[in-house]
C-alpha cells in the first residue's frame, strides 16, 4: 500500500465511506483497509459511535472494555436489538428486500426478512406445529 493510498484511505474513510466502498475505490481488499483504519484508528465523523461513551437507545454512560477490539456501541443487547429494529435501512433492510410470507403453524400472514422458505411467523408456532400441542 503506497503512501497515497493510505492517505486516500484516511481521507474516504473520514467521509464516512465502508471498508468494501474505500476497497473498490482503490482496487485493494477490503482487509487491508480495515487493518489500516483500526490499527491507526480512523472512523467515519459522521459515525453514530464518536467516544461519546453513552448509549444512543436509552442514554446510559457505556462501560468501558479493557483491551483491544470493537469499541462498545450500546450498553446492552436489549438497547442493541431496539436500535436495530428502529433502524432498519442502516442494515440494508429497506422496504423492497421484505417479503410476506403464511405461518404454517397459526395460518397468519407476517412480514420479514430471510429465506423464500421461511414458514413460521415465530417458534411458539413451529413448536405447535412441528410438535403439537401437547410439547
């Protein structure tokens, strides 16, 4: 990686640009350009997990981890899972990509994500179906 690339990279990733979109830019992998940004510790500025150290669900100051890794985002999984759920587009789980399917169990139509297979709109309904009652 040359000198010009890891400033185009510091530059991109600043921006707000992924991993994959500062890859393809560049014709490298996007591995390398994720070892270079956290070894020298670049993120987005307009990232959502700027060293705030509080919670964007429910405001709790974050704990702090010990080591290397990920810096936390959310200060528990109850908060992480809500979040996600209020935000789908985030994830690429915009309104064209959801599909509504029948349960095979209780015979209501729900809406989701996943498989073309997908038959159960939750695992009360597969455990009743699949099982019976009696389980």
């Amino acid at each position: 990686m040359t000198e010009r690339d890891k400033a185009a990279i510091e530059r991109m990733r600043r921006s707000g640009l992924s991993y994959q979109e500062i890859a393809d830019n560049l014709a490298i992998s996007k591995d390398a350009v994720r070892s270079y940004c956290r070894t020298h510790d670049i993120a987005p500025d307009t990232d959502i997990r700027q060293d705030t150290g509080i919670c964007p669900v429910c405001g709790k100051p974050l704990k702090k981890v010990s080591g290397k890794g990920r810096r936390r985002r959310f200060c528990s999984d109850g908060c992480r899972m809500e979040w996600w759920k209020s935000h789908p587009s985030e994830k690429g789980h915009d309104i064209g990509r959801i599909r509504v399917y029948r349960c095979a169990g209780c015979g209501k139509p729900f809406r989701g994500y996943g498989s073309v297979e997908r038959k159960y709109c939750c695992h009360e309904c597969y455990i009743s179906h699949r099982f019976g009652n009696g389980a």
